[in-house]
C-alpha cells in the first residue's frame, strides 16, 4: 500500500512538470505562428457607413463582396471545456519499455489543454470527476491529481455524456477500440444539444503497425483470454485492413457531426498535436457575422 502511495507521489509530479514544459513550448509555437489566442478579441464585420472610419475598412473582406466591411472588435465569452479520457484498462498498454503508455499520454494531453486553456481565463471540467468548471490556478493542482488518482478499469470506457452541459465544448481522449455504433451515439448525442468537440485518437504504434513476428501469444489488458498465434506474419495483413477500417469509421463519424478529428501515435512528438488542437478550438468559437 504504501509503495503504491509513494508510486501516484511520483507520478504527479513528474506529469505537471512535463505539462507545464510542452504548455510552455505550445505557447510559443502558437504566438510564433501569429495565432489568435483564446479568450482574446476577435472580429466581426458591419457593411460600411457614411461616417465610418475608412482606416477600418477590411479590404481583404470587401474584396470578396460589392460592399466595403469594416471590422467592429467584440469580446469573446468565457467557454465551458469538458475534458473527458478514457481510462479502461486497454489504455494500459505500451509495446515497448522506453515508451509512454497511452493513458500517460492522454493524461499528458489532458493536463497541457486544460493548462492553455485555464491560462486563457477558460473554465475546464475533467467529465468523471468531482472538479467543477474552473478557471483557478489551484484548478491545475486539481485535476493533476485527479488525472494521477483515476484507475484503469473496464467500465470507464465511456464518457458520462449527462455531465456536459448543452452549448458547452467537449474533447473526447482515448483510444476508442470498442463499437463504433457506440462512438456514434455518443458524438450525435452531444452533438444534437449544440456541444462543440473534438476526438483525440491515442494509438501505440503497434496497434498500428503490428510489427510482430513469428509465434506470439497475445495477452488482452482487459481480461481477455490469450490468444496464441504460431506465425503473426500470416495475420498482419487482414489486421492492418481491419485496424484502418475502424480508424477510418471513427474519422468519418466524427466530422459528420462537425466534429474535428486528431490521431495520436504514442511514439510522435506531442507540440504540433497541441497546436492543431488549440487552432481547431479557436476557429470553432468565432464569430465572423456580417451585418
């Protein structure tokens, strides 16, 4: 008990430092790239009067109209962020010693978006747990521990979709290797009470690869019985057709329901990921209305 006390200790630490690092070299990257950020000023257009300031005509806006448009500055509102990752026992898994398992990195994503977002003066809840929509800075130390505390186990495969309130943004984390009915149900679900989201796709790249070779006796994460088999080589093939299918089904999916879809492969760099996030996250709440 006590050396598992001393384990989640360690692990807490070690993951804010982590995030706190890449929500820093994101940062960068972002302001570098000349981004927009969230929480700040963004535009929308009037059709140009009589009297207007002609230095606030947008000329790249007019260009595609017969009406000039000037740029009115309006503020932004405060976002309501859930953030949901899988934690069933399938995101337990690394294929190799030196890589990070797949439910570290969701973690790791997790913490660095709701760091940027929280920065921003955003509010981010964590879909599962007992921390209420908050802006705070102690709101970091919350859902770091709460991210280090939170099991594996088979029945949290699935967010708790009554959680998340209508009109507020939601970012799924995981690595959805179950039903892709039931993905869909979800995603209609949210996305019928006018939630903004996202998928996060977290993969090992052997999941993807399947580099095995030769007899292999495969052992399930989630109580599966082994399964042995005498030359994987002969199998890759038909699992590969497979792998893509699903991945593929769950992209579909979730751009049908204007949803944006990311896929993660464990062994990549994380900055850019974060970055294409963060964009994602801002283009679907702004405003571009012409009065």
């Amino acid at each position: 008990m006590r050396l598992q006390a001393e384990k989640l200790v360690t692990i807490a630490p070690d993951l804010k430092i982590r995030a706190n690092k890449l929500a820093n070299t994101v940062w960068e990257g972002i302001h570098n790239r000349n981004k927009a950020g969230i929480g700040d000023n963004f535009w929308q257009f009037k059709k140009y009067e009589y009297g207007d300031p002609v230095h606030l005509i947008d000329w790249k806006k007019s260009a595609k109209s017969s009406s000039f448009f000037i740029q009115e500055q309006e503020l932004s509102t405060v976002q309501n962020i859930n953030i949901w990752r899988d934690s069933s026992s399938s995101m337990n898994y690394s294929s190799r010693k030196n890589l990070d398992k797949k439910i570290y990195i969701a973690n790791l994503i997790t913490l660095v978006l709701s760091m940027i977002f929280i920065k921003q003066s955003e509010k981010v809840k964590i879909n599962g747990s007992n921390i209420n929509y908050s802006n705070s800075e102690e709101a970091i130390n919350l859902i770091s521990d709460q991210l280090s505390n939170i099991k594996t186990n088979n029945n949290n495969f699935e967010p708790n979709i009554e959680e998340i309130d209508n009109g507020s943004n939601c970012i799924l984390i995981g690595d959805f290797l179950y039903s892709t009915e039931n993905i869909e149900k979800i995603i209609k679900n949210l996305s019928s009470r006018n939630i903004n989201g996202m998928l996060i796709h977290i993969i090992d790249p052997a999941e993807q690869k399947f580099p095995f070779k030769g007899r292999v006796n495969f052992k399930g994460v989630e109580g599966e019985n082994p399964h042995l088999i005498g030359n994987a080589e002969s199998v890759q093939k038909e699992y590969l057709k497979k792998f893509k299918k699903h991945s593929d089904t769950i992209k579909i999916i979730t751009e049908s329901y204007k949803w944006n879809y990311f896929m993660h492969i464990t062994d990549q760099e994380l900055v850019e990921l974060i970055i294409k996030i963060y964009t994602s996250f801002i283009n679907s709440n702004t405003k571009d209305i012409e009065i």
